[in-house]
C-alpha cells in the first residue's frame, strides 16, 4: 500500500501554497490564529504539597503523606537555628531533631525560599569542618 499522496512525496504539500499559508505570504492566514485559546488560570496563592516532582507519581504521593508533618518539622528547625547564633550545619540539625537528614535536606531548601510558595527565613552563611573534616554549610536565621 502506498501512504504517499499521488502526484508526489509526503513533503511537496510544504512547498503548496494553496496548503498551506503562513502570514505575510501571499495575504495568507495563520491556522492558528482562528483556534480559540484556553482560559489564562491565575496560579494558586499557595501550593499545600511539600517539594515533588509533579509528574512522577509516586513523588506525590510521598509529598501527600508527608504533608502533615512539613509545617511542623520547619518550624522546629526554625526554632533550633534561632537558638544557635553561631548557625548549624545539617548534620548538627539532625542530630539536634531526631530527624532523618532526607526530612531535614526538604525543609532547609524550603525555608531558604529555593520551594515555590515559602518565604525565605534562613541563609547559607557560610561553611565550617564536619564531624569527617570536611567543609560543610552553616545555615542561620535571617535577621
């Protein structure tokens, strides 16, 4: 079975004209102008779910039943850093908290505003020598 047009190869439509037109040529109109467009949605004033990659399924739903627990665990990293001048380090928060460095790693990113939706509370001020000896970033509290 031939998937050609007759009279031609697949590619001579390009080249007609009368198949298509693009604008400026020919006083010919765009298709695409004549398609109605979708509705502009105005983004949502808040995104509920922590950190994920949206279009991996199992992402949100790890997102989804750790959301309870995100505010709280923010803020109780928020009120460590405020009690350490000097900033933390992750590996300090984790062992100040009890909780697992992944959790930690998630709520950092979110409280220095690098999430879509958080505000910033901390900053990267710098770093100093892990428990291995090597350097490593010192978060403090803004302000």
């Amino acid at each position: 079975m031939n998937s050609e047009p007759s009279g031609g190869t697949l590619f001579d439509c390009l080249d007609n004209p009368d198949v298509m037109s693009t604008p400026g040529q020919d006083g010919g109109s765009d298709v695409r102008a004549s398609r109605p467009r979708p509705p502009v949605q105005e983004p949502p004033s808040y995104n509920p779910l922590p950190p994920c990659r949206r279009a991996v399924a199992t992402s949100v739903a790890a997102a989804v039943s750790v959301q309870p627990y995100t505010g709280t665990q923010r803020g109780v990293i928020l009120h460590y850093l405020r009690t350490r001048p000097d900033g933390a380090t992750r590996e300090e928060i984790v062992a100040a908290t009890g909780m697992r460095e992944a959790s930690v790693c998630g709520r950092l990113a979110e409280l220095q505003g690098k999430c879509k939706y958080h505000e910033r509370h901390i900053i990267e001020s710098g770093t100093r020598p892990s428990s291995a000896g090597r350097p490593v970033k010192v978060y403090k509290v803004i302000g």
